[in-house]
C-alpha cells in the first residue's frame, strides 16, 4: 500500500496511465477522513498558462522511478472535475468525483467530508 508520505515526496513528478501516457504533475494527496488512507491524487494539467487540477483516484496505483502510474485511462482522468491550481474543493463538489470513477462516495456520519488534502 502507498503511504501518503511516500507520495509527498514524488510532488511534481510524473503521473502516468496504465499505457504509461503521461498524464500530468503530482500536485497533492487526499486521504479517506476515516482510513486516514491515500484515496485520490490532484494532477496538474493543461498548458503552461491555462493550468488546473484533476482528482484521480489511487486505488492499485504504483510508484516507479519518477513516475506514479494510477490504474486509470488519460482520457477518462482528464474529463475529471477539476478545481483551479489555488483553489480548495469545495465540499459539495467532492461526491462527482467520485461518481465520475463510478466509486461510491461516502460521507461520514455527521455529514464530514470523506476526503481531506495532505
């Protein structure tokens, strides 16, 4: 299993498809509030001037030297909800993440997020 520190360390690198076509930039992490697991990954993307974030989750994902590959295909990563690469996901937005990888979206108990960025 990856380890969510583990992956701070790969910010900015490479994340690649099952095909090993890049992707995008390791951004951040975010882990399930009630594992405290890795859960999903924001990668930028996009152009140099026109940049934004998209949620891929990191289910069966595999670090190689220099690179993360996620078991999901490019196109579908990149028709991702996305935010802004300064903005924060708003807690309404966050269940359409997971709609969009067909996951079911959990939140807590009293209505908490089910995922926070570290």
């Amino acid at each position: 299993m990856i380890q969510a520190a583990d992956i701070r360390e790969w910010r900015n690198h490479d994340v690649v498809d099952p095909k090993q076509r890049k992707i995008g930039l390791l951004e951040a992490i975010y882990v399930d509030t009630t594992t405290d697991e890795p859960a999903m990954a924001t990668v930028r993307t996009g152009l140099l001037t026109r940049q934004r974030l998209v949620f891929v989750p990191l289910d069966d994902a595999i670090l190689g030297p220099a690179y993360l590959k996620v078991s999901y295909a490019k196109g579908l990563v990149k028709k991702a909800p996305s935010i802004g690469t300064d903005d924060v996901l708003p807690a309404e937005e966050e269940e359409a993440i997971f709609q969009h990888y067909g996951l079911t979206y959990q939140p807590g108990a009293k209505g908490e997020r089910q995922l926070a960025r570290r």
